[in-house]
C-alpha cells in the first residue's frame, strides 16, 4: 500500500516550560531542529487487525491498523452492513502490530500497540470522552537496539502476548526480545526490563 508523507524541519522560536510557552527565547532552541510529518495520502492497506471487546462491554471490535491509523469497527449481527465504523484515529508513527488484552481491573479489552521505532503503547477505550486513554508507554531505544536497525531491511516490531496473560514479548529489528510482564499493583501496570 501507499503512504505519502511530507517532512519538514524547523527550529522553535519560542520555548515550552511547565506547560506554558515561555517569552523568553532560549539559548539553545536556534541549535534545535524538530522534524514535522504531514500524511499526503491516506493509508490505503490493512497492516495489521485485532479482534476485542474494546469501546464497551459486551461490544465486539474489529480493531484495525493502516499505517499511522487505527480504525475501530463495531461488529453487528445485521448482514446487510455487518461493519460500522465506530472510531477513526491518527496517531503519531506507523503502526506495526496489535493485540489485546483483557486486564483485570478493566471491563473491557486493552489495546497493546507496537510502533515501528520500538516503542509500545497500551491503551484503553475511555468512553466519556469517546477517545484512546494512554495507560502507558514503553521505548526501547538504546544504542545498541539501534545499531539492529540498520541491519533490518524494514523497521519492523512484533507483539506476542503468553496465553494465560502474565506477560507479553516485543521482539524488535527481528534481533532483540524484550519480555514485559504484566504486574497486578495499582501503583505500576509494567515494569519493563529489557535484562
């Protein structure tokens, strides 16, 4: 499928401190350069789907993902438009794998979302606001990951998540693998070590 994308670089004139845009200009900000992406085109093949309960209990999701877009589709029973869409986002980087999981302090399925420059996000469907909520994020971008980019042909993350739900394995660059258990305290809902 075809992705068009324009990039654009640019320095800030201005800085952000604490939440606010600062008046004062800092020192190092001409020194800085932030890259800005801009679809062309709209993704036009499915890179990856996941089935779930994901924006209420007792719905049945077809969850997909097209480059930097994740659709959510609502399931009906009638057979004359078996699929409508629910829910239609763009996100910032290509995704390259789904899975979901059902988390025990949740009524419905969580999203695990693997993006190509090693980085997983797990999201849950917050009703309220009829939007994603970010429960966490997770890099792996260490040097030495990095170094396995450059030998993999297409930047590439994988998501495999263990049967009974105690943890889920990112393999990376089809090099590295990067096991992250799920821990059932409020306090943290992962620990990542990649050791």
């Amino acid at each position: 499928h075809f992705f068009g994308v324009f990039f654009l670089f640019f320095s800030p004139l201005r800085s952000f401190s604490g939440g606010r845009l600062s008046e004062k200009m800092d020192p190092s900000a001409s020194e800085k350069m932030f890259l800005y992406a801009k679809s062309v085109h709209p993704p036009t093949g499915v890179d990856c789907c996941v089935r779930a309960m994901f924006t209420a209990p007792g719905e049945v999701n077809l969850v997909l993902g097209r480059a930097n877009v994740l659709e959510i589709y609502l399931v009906s029973q009638n057979p004359e438009t078996p699929l409508l869409l629910r829910k239609h986002i763009e996100l910032h980087g290509t995704i390259t794998d789904l899975a979901a999981v059902r988390f025990p302090r949740y009524s419905t399925d969580c999203l695990l979302i693997a993006f190509a420059e090693a980085k997983v996000v797990v999201a849950c469907f917050d009703a309220a606001s009829d939007d994603l909520h970010t429960i966490s994020l997770h890099y792996f971008e260490e040097d030495f990951i990095q170094e396995g980019k450059a030998r993999c042909a297409s930047p590439c993350s994988q998501l495999i998540v263990e049967p009974s739900l105690r943890c889920a394995l990112l393999v990376v660059y089809r090099r590295y693998l990067f096991a992250m258990p799920f821990v059932q305290d409020d306090s943290v809902l992962w620990q990542t070590d990649p050791f």
